[in-house]
C-alpha cells in the first residue's frame, strides 16, 4: 500500500512550464526520488516555500529544485530571494538551466545555489542528469528525517 501524506519525504520542484514538470518527475522518481511536488511558478514557490516552512509540524521538502524560464534572469532571481531562507532551514536550493558558461553556474552558485544541475536534450544525457539530482538528494538528507 502506498499513502501519499503530508510526512513523507519529498522534493518541491518549481518549474514554470507544466511539460518540463512532468518529464523531470518522472524521470526523477524513476531513478528513485521520494513524491516530486510541483509548484508552476515563481510566485506560488514562494507562497508555498513561506506556508511550509512556517510550520514546524510539517515535513519540509529534502531538496528545493528552480527551473523558471519566464525570463533569462528568473532562476537568479529566484535563488536570490529565497536562498537565506532555505539555507537557515538546512534544506538545499538546486538550479535547473541551459548549458551555459562557467559565469553563469557561478552566478548561481555565488547568490545561494548549493548545486546547478543543466538541461539536457538527448535522452541519455537527460538521465544521467537526472540521476545524480537524485543523488544530490540522498546525500544531502537530514538526519532526522530517517525512519519517518
């Protein structure tokens, strides 16, 4: 029996594009990722981010996954506003991109961004890519979140 519940682990992926949302979390579940939640904008991960952390009584997700495409900068901006945030709450922020110079990843990684994991076309690469967010994930679980 598999109970979906508000204690179970999971990743919060906030992807503005609903088709680039289900591609990743199938991917990611079938390389062994917990329940992916998707959030389909930058607002809303926000709401949700500042509703689930507020409750101390509430799983928190064990990875935070941005891929906003709105616009060239919308990642950035993202991990701008809510790095601290995840940070003080021991949760890592993950950054979905095009393949791009090392400027770039390093503006991500230098506003907050504990890993940036890129876009990929061809299959095979795209699995590869998958696989070691999920293995992001297992390495970076908090403790206490074992057993639950």
């Amino acid at each position: 029996m598999n109970v979906v519940s508000d204690d179970m682990p999971f990743i919060a992926l906030i992807d503005d594009d609903g088709h680039s949302a289900h591609l990743l979390t199938r991917m990611l579940v079938a390389h062994g990722a917990p329940q992916v939640r998707h959030v389909g904008s930058a607002e809303a991960g926000e709401t949700f981010l500042i509703e689930c952390l507020s409750d101390v009584d509430r799983e928190w997700p064990g990875l935070v996954i941005v891929d906003l495409k709105a616009h060239s900068g919308a990642n950035l901006e993202f991990v701008t506003r809510h790095q601290a945030l995840l940070r003080q709450k021991g949760i890592p922020l993950a950054v979905m991109m095009q393949t791009t110079d090392r400027v770039g990843r390093q503006a991500l990684q230098e506003a907050g961004a504990a890993a940036v994991f890129f876009r990929q076309a061809e299959l095979e690469a795209y699995r590869r890519e998958a696989a070691a967010i999920v293995s992001f994930w297992a390495r970076n679980q908090r403790l206490d979140a074992v057993g639950m």
